[in-house]
C-alpha cells in the first residue's frame, strides 16, 4: 500500500468536471487578470467567514507583509510571533523594516504559548502575530485580552487553519486582520501560489488593496508606491470552484484526526496531538511526537509511507536568524520538539486502510 503525504489527484479527480468547467471557462472569457472571477472568489470567501472585506494577493507570504506595511509598520519596531512556524511568519516582519520577536510555544497545543506572551512586549512592539499551527486555534481569549490592554493590533496568520473555531468563531475574524495561504497543499488549494486577506476595518482593507495592486485603486492614479501581488483569474476559479466542498472537507479531516487518535493512543513511545478545548481543528497537519523520530520516519519511508517535519529548525534556531543572537535555550519547547514531532499524512480522501496501515506500520516499528 502505498500513503503519500498529500494527494492532490484525488481531490482533483472528486470534483473534475467543475474544476475543468471552471479552468475552460477563464480561458474561454480571456479572464486572466482581475474582473469578475477575482471580484466573485473574494465576494464568496467573505461571505463564508462573514466578514466585510476579503483582498486577494499572490500568495500567503505578501498578505501577511501587506497588512503589516499598511498598519504602518516599519523600522524600529517590534513583532511578536511564535518560535515554530513556517518562516514567512517572521520573514514578512522583517521585510517590514522590523525585528522579530519570538514566544516559544506551548508544549500541549504546539502553538504560541499565551503565557509568555506579556513578557515579550516592549515599548518597540506593534503588533501580535498569532499563528493556528496545524490548524489549531492559539488561545484568542488571552492573546486578545493582552493585546487589548497594549492597545496592539493582532494579525493572524491562518495559512494553515481554514475553518478553525475557537469558542464558535472563526479564527481569523479576532485580529485587525488575517492572511490566508491557498497554496496547493494548504487546505483550501489553489493550483499555484495564491493568497487572501480578510478584515472588518474598511480602511485598512482599502489600504492593502491598494498595496497590493501599485498603488492605486483606479488605473494610472497611484496615490503611492505599491506592490504587484494579485490573484490570478484561473486560481480565483479553481479557489470557487472548491469553495462549496470546504466544510465537507474539513469535517473529513477531523474524522481522519479522530480515526488516528483512536488508532494511535495506545502506542506508548509516540505522543498524539491534544486538541484545544472548545476548538474546532482544521487538521491541515496531524502531529505526533515520536521516539527515535528520524527511525520511526525512515521506517516509514520503506514501507511507502511519507511523512514530514514541520519544521525540522525552529525560527529562531534558523541560520537567518543568527543576528539575533538567540541561544538555544531561550526557546526551550521549540527546540526540544524539532527532533520528537513528526506530521503524518492527513487529508479528506485518506482511507481508513490507508490510516490503519500507518498505525500497524507504527507498531511494527516499535515492537
Ligand atoms: C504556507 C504558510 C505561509 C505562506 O504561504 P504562501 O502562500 O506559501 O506564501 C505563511 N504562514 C504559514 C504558517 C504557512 O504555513
């Protein structure tokens, strides 16, 4: 049997005919830029969170830098972030003009640990930047309540977390505003690099878009220097042609996570994911920590079953961030899970032969 770590065949192959309809359709209408596939996809996208305003980009990466340039972030500031993420999270802070500033994370949800949030606010920050690793939700009650009494704006990276909740509502409706990811793996994918931001701040949304379109909202009168970042027409097709099957797919996600959980529990030498109370997990990644994690990995491998490690370095750990100046134990969670966790394969079309076969394998390579 063989268990790759996404497969993005079979999702294709599940709704084919509305994805070629909708591909055919773009080329067809010449749409490749802007107009109405790029106006409907956001329209839709905001409408599902329920939030006033949703601006597409080029991918993941610009949105988070966009809304951190157009809160007026810059040289001499601060941001807070999380030791363990995918580097965008820290890169777009520093392609601001400012300095990084990493919490570890919290040993139970792997996610920016709330405690240790207040200590990391000096009188250089301006902003938070929680991230839904995995596609749990941080602790919004703690992280707002703290950001509220510094009076900082809060953006959420949600690049892994499409449909989360927590307490009921939606991650990414919390901060001043959110980034999206469609990155093709992500759980909402496009076919190529593709991104979102959303908000409820009228002016910060005209702000970004924009940014994000040279500087001007109407052709040829840039009111200032911008960026080039747009979402395609053939992605913003693909990304609403999806769209109606998101929920389905993030509840088939929670069921792959649950079927792990009971398959996997037993096993003493791995530890499975704990999900945070009174939270929806959208399960882009299913984390296990592992003894002998690169063994239990390479035994994998030979048995066709992919894994991956996200990630193997935490940030601060990172060759980039030499000129900080960390020390290893300045973020002592990060670094002890980089070696122990290991992601398993988890997407909607996963069988449960597929998923049985990983516990068996698991098993075997500990007994
Ligand atoms: C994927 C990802 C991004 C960046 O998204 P791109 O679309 O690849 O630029 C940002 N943050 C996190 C946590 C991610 O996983």
């Amino acid at each position: 049997m063989k268990v790759p770590f996404v497969d993005l065949k079979a999702q294709y192959v599940s709704i084919q005919g509305e994805i070629d309809a909708a591909i055919q359709e773009i080329i067809t209408n010449t749409a490749f830029i802007g107009g109405k596939p790029v106006n409907d996809f956001e329209a839709a996208f905001a409408e599902l969170y329920g939030i006033n305003h949703c601006i597409s980009v080029a991918n993941g990466t610009d949105s988070l830098y966009i809304i951190m340039k157009m809160l007026g972030i810059g040289a001499g500031d601060e941001v807070i972030t999380v030791a363990n993420s995918w580097i965008s999270s820290s890169e777009t802070i520093t392609q601001t003009g400012a300095k990084p500033v990493f919490v570890d994370i919290d040993p139970d949800y792997y996610s920016l640990n709330e405690q240790l949030l207040e200590a990391a606010i000096t009188s250089k920050t301006k902003a938070i930047m929680p991230v839904h690793l995995h596609g749990q939700a941080v602790n919004m009650d703690e992280v707002m309540r703290i950001a509220d009494k510094y009076k900082l704006p809060v953006v959420e990276d949600c690049a892994q977390s499409h449909f989360s909740e927590y307490k009921g509502k939606r991650v990414g409706t919390f901060g001043v505003a959110a980034s999206f990811s469609f990155y093709p793996g992500k759980n909402l994918g496009a076919y190529g690099d593709a991104g979102a931001i959303i908000t409820n701040d009228a002016k910060l949304a005209e702000k970004c878009k924009m940014y994000a379109r040279h500087g001007a909202l109407k052709k040829h009168e840039h009111q200032i220097e911008g960026i080039n970042s747009r979402l395609d027409g053939l992605q913003a097709a693909i990304l609403s042609a999806k769209l109606p099957h998101i929920l389905d797919w993030t509840a088939a996600r929670i069921h792959c996570a649950d079927t792990y959980n009971s398959l996997l529990s037993a096993i003493p030498e791995i530890v499975i994911p704990k999900r945070r109370e009174q939270t929806r997990h959208s399960y882009h990644l299913y984390v296990i920590r592992a003894k002998n994690r690169d063994g239990l990995a390479n035994f994998l491998k030979e048995r066709n079953i992919e894994t991956a490690v996200h990630y193997p370095t935490a940030l601060p750990n990172l060759k980039a961030y030499t000129y900080l100046g960390h020390k290893l134990v300045d973020f002592p969670v990060a670094t002890a899970y980089q070696s122990q966790i290991l992601s398993l394969p988890i997407y909607p079309e996963l069988s449960i032969e597929q998923m049985n076969y990983v516990a068996e394998s698991i098993k075997s390579f500990y007994s």
